[in-house]
C-alpha cells in the first residue's frame, strides 16, 4: 500500500522521527518525491554486509580503489537532495570520473549493487543509473531469487547476465574481478550469492 502525505507540516515530522530513529538510510528523494525505503531485514543486511567486505578485501585493500555500504548519488550538484538514490553497495574505482562532494557522489559510478527488499523500488532505479553513467550494476532478487547483471553500452544499461537457479552459469563482470551466481546452503533457508575470482578461483558466500 502507497501513502501519499500532502500535509507538509506532518512531512516533517515523519522524515524528522525516521531521522530520529534512525531508519532512514535508505531513505531517497525521486525529482523532489520523498521515498521512505522498507527496513532491510537480515538476509538484506547479511548480503550487503559480505559483499561490502569481499569487495573491500580485493578492491579497497589493494588499492583499486574505494569500497562504500551505501552513499547517496545525485544527477546534480546545485540542490542534490531534490533527486539522489543510495544503493546498497558501491565501488568507486581509482581513476574513476566519479566524483566525492562529501556527503554524495555524482558521475558515473563503476559497479552498484541493489538487494531486493518486498516493497522497496530498487528496479525502478535502472533508468536513473543509465542516465549517470553506472558501468555495471548488480541487482539480487529474492522473490524468487535470481541475479541480473547491467552493464552500460554508451547509451543505457542493458540486462548482459542472469543466473536464476542454483550452480547456473556464473555471470562475468566486466568492471569487477568477479563472477556472480548462486549456491546451494545447508545451513541456509535461501540461496547464497557466490562471488568468484576470475583470476585466482577464489570464492565467497554472501
């Protein structure tokens, strides 16, 4: 269900107790629209958390470059806040044309990730990130669970990669040292995101 509040004094104080409260990190504004995000749940933070710190390992820690768990992203820089998404994950790497005004970035980004929450609009996103300029973006589905892969040919972001079943085919990035898929988990109500180094072999669990 949508709720639209045309009260703007009671605007104020929704986004202000959400503030509050802390629960607005993903919280987004949409061409002057105030989108208030559904609370990840701990497979959501699980996903993002591992990803963020197998990123870091190979990227940040190497040096190629910058490793964020969420910043905000803008199509401009005058008046950002009337139009800005935050995604999951983020990897800004080193020579990028991306670029830092401290509390959001603007530009073409590398490499975003979206984990799909029940009500949240992460797939209406795609068009705002072909528009900036994100070379691939990664986005994990979870009702039924897949993975698809963009990758921006010079005028959008087109669908390159999808891997919708256990030990399908992994996905091969472009941008990242990684390939996508999905693994079976004893242990685990749900299918684990499966990261590999397309150098060393290497594998991760998120």
């Amino acid at each position: 269900m949508s709720l639209l509040v045309l009260d703007q004094e009671l605007a104020r104080e929704l986004r202000a107790d959400r503030k509050a409260r802390g629960i607005d990190r993903h919280d987004e504004v949409w061409e002057g629209v105030y989108v208030m995000s559904p609370m990840a749940d701990d497979s959501h933070q699980r996903i993002v958390s591992k990803l963020t710190y197998v990123f870091e390992q190979v990227i940040g820690e190497t040096g190629l470059g910058d490793v964020r768990p969420g910043i905000n992203v803008s199509d401009r820089i005058a008046r950002w806040k009337k139009n800005f998404r935050s995604p999951d994950v983020v990897v800004i790497l080193k020579g990028s044309a991306a670029e830092n005004h401290g509390t959001f970035w603007t530009g073409p980004l590398d490499f975003v990730v979206e984990v799909i929450s029940p009500g949240d609009r992460s797939r209406k996103k795609l068009p705002f990130y072909s528009k900036i300029g994100v070379r691939e973006a990664l986005f994990i589905e979870r009702n039924p669970w897949q993975l698809r892969l963009y990758r921006h040919d010079g005028s959008k972001l087109q669908l390159v990669g999808q891997c919708e079943a256990v030990n399908a085919p992994s996905m091969d990035s472009e941008v990242l040292p990684f390939s996508f898929g999905l693994a079976a988990a004893d242990d685990h109500d749900r299918p684990l995101v499966l990261l590999t180094h397309q150098a060393d072999g290497r594998t991760w669990r998120a």
